[in-house]
C-alpha cells in the first residue's frame, strides 16, 4: 500500500512539474556561469570552436583558435577580427562566411577550408556556423566549429584515394606537379580526379597545389630571412614573378608586405 502511495504521489509530482523543454530553459537561466560551459572547448584537440558579434568581432574562442592566430590568452582575442591575425583576402572570406550566416539567420554546415597547420602545409577542416538569437529572436552574432575533415570521411566515396593525392601534394610541393600525373597516381582519369576532389574539398587540384605552397611559403616568410626568390623556389614556383603574382592573389599582399606584417621576431 505504502509503494502504490508512493507512486501516485510521484506520479502528480511529475504531471505538475513543468514540461521538459520548460524545465531545460529554466536550468540553463539558473546558471550563475554560462560561458563556464564553453571552456569544455578547450579539452578538444585539433577542434576550433569560437563565438562573434555581428560585426565578426571575436566575443570567445577556445585555446586551439589562439594557438593558430598566436595570442597567448583567449581574452586577447575579444573586440578583435581576423582582419587582425590573417592577411586581406583570407580574412574577407571568413568574415564574408561569417555575414552569410547572419544575414540569413540559418545554419552552414561542412564547409571545407584549408587551415594552416604544421610547417605552414594547410589541412583540411569542415567548418559548421550557426546564427546566435538574442531574447527577441534576432540574430545576436555567430558561433562556430572547424573539426579535421578525416571526423568525415567515412562518410565520403574515394576517400582514400583523395587523401593519396593529398599527400602526394604536401610532400612533393618543392617539385613540378601537374594533375595528369595526380591522376594517374589513383587510377582516374584528369576530368574524374578535378570532379572528386572538387565535389568532395571545393577546391580543384590546381588550386590546391598553389595553396599548399602558398602555405609553406607565408610559413617561411614568418619565421625565416631567406630572400623571397629563394622561398619561391623552395616552395615550387617557377620564378618571383610567378611566386608573386600567386601569393598577392592568394591573400591579398605581396610577399614583403606580408613579412614585414607577420614576421616573428
């Protein structure tokens, strides 16, 4: 008798109490430390996670986002853009990104970007934003995830004959390169290999060649004296005009403006 009591009263108890999603709300309100959740970010390794304003203002990042950008404290990345850390063109797209979510006030998901990593070589990363809402429902800013790209690739057809031309790319850079011989590396034919890897990183292989050595190249502009006619060969290309006229496409600057912006004393 005492254990069916028991159950009813339990049982009232529950219908009275407010519906999950009610009861959801009013924990997360009680929170004394919202931001306190966040810094969970900075236990994910390899995983960027960071928060903007409107204005694509940093509000929070985690440490993996300083590490990249080179600020020792996540507080010194608040107020600041990547116009601060990146050079032009880079900073345009991820600001221009950053407005597409905003304006529309609805979610990117899996963008593919190259992100600088060890030595300068770019890596892959699928990007995920969505918009943040304040109390009236209005678009407050943005929050976003960039996870490594192989979290997704079981998901992708050809997958591993992609990351063979990949690593063809990054270790061969130095080197003459032309997409027929990529090809011919994984068994496809030239139109075949640009409609995979195109679908699958959004970018041609062409393109990804000079990324790559742009990479190394901004890398060696940041942390080395040698003369920019040297990294040009070192890095692949043909000669400093052609270095040039690729790196000022690539972000916005020449190979000095870059140095004397960039370089690491």
């Amino acid at each position: 008798m005492h254990e069916g009591r028991n159950f009813l009263y339990i049982h009232r108890m529950l219908q009275d109490s407010p519906m999950p999603s009610d009861w959801a709300c009013q924990f997360f309100e009680s929170l004394g430390k919202v931001s306190s959740l966040l810094d969970l970010f900075d236990e994910l390794p390899g995983v960027y996670m960071y928060i903007k304003d409107t204005d694509s203002r940093f509000v929070r990042a985690n440490r993996v986002v300083c590490e990249v950008v080179g600020v020792p404290d996540p507080q010194q990345l608040v107020g600041r853009t990547d116009f601060d850390f990146f050079p032009p063109a880079v900073a345009a797209q991820y600001v221009d990104e950053d407005q597409r979510v905003i304006s529309s006030a609805a979610p990117l998901t899996n963008q593919v970007w190259l992100v600088p990593g060890q030595k300068g070589i770019p890596k892959m990363y699928l990007c995920s934003k969505i918009p943040l809402l304040g109390k009236a429902g209005e678009v407050i800013g943005i929050a976003g995830i960039k996870r490594p790209y192989e979290h997704f690739a079981a998901e992708v057809d050809g997958y591993s004959r992609l990351m063979k031309v990949v690593a063809h790319v990054t270790e061969n850079y130095k080197y003459p390169l032309e997409v027929a011989d990529l090809a011919k590396l994984v068994h496809l034919s030239v139109s075949q290999l640009q409609r995979e890897f195109s679908r699958n990183f959004g970018i041609t292989p062409v393109n990804y060649i000079r990324e790559v050595r742009i990479g190394v190249a901004r890398h060696l502009l940041k942390t080395c004296d040698a003369a920019a006619c040297q990294i040009a060969v070192d890095c692949g290309f043909y000669d400093q005009s052609h270095f040039n006229r690729h790196f000022k496409s690539s972000t916005g600057m020449t190979p000095l403006q870059y140095r004397q912006r960039f370089r690491q004393l």
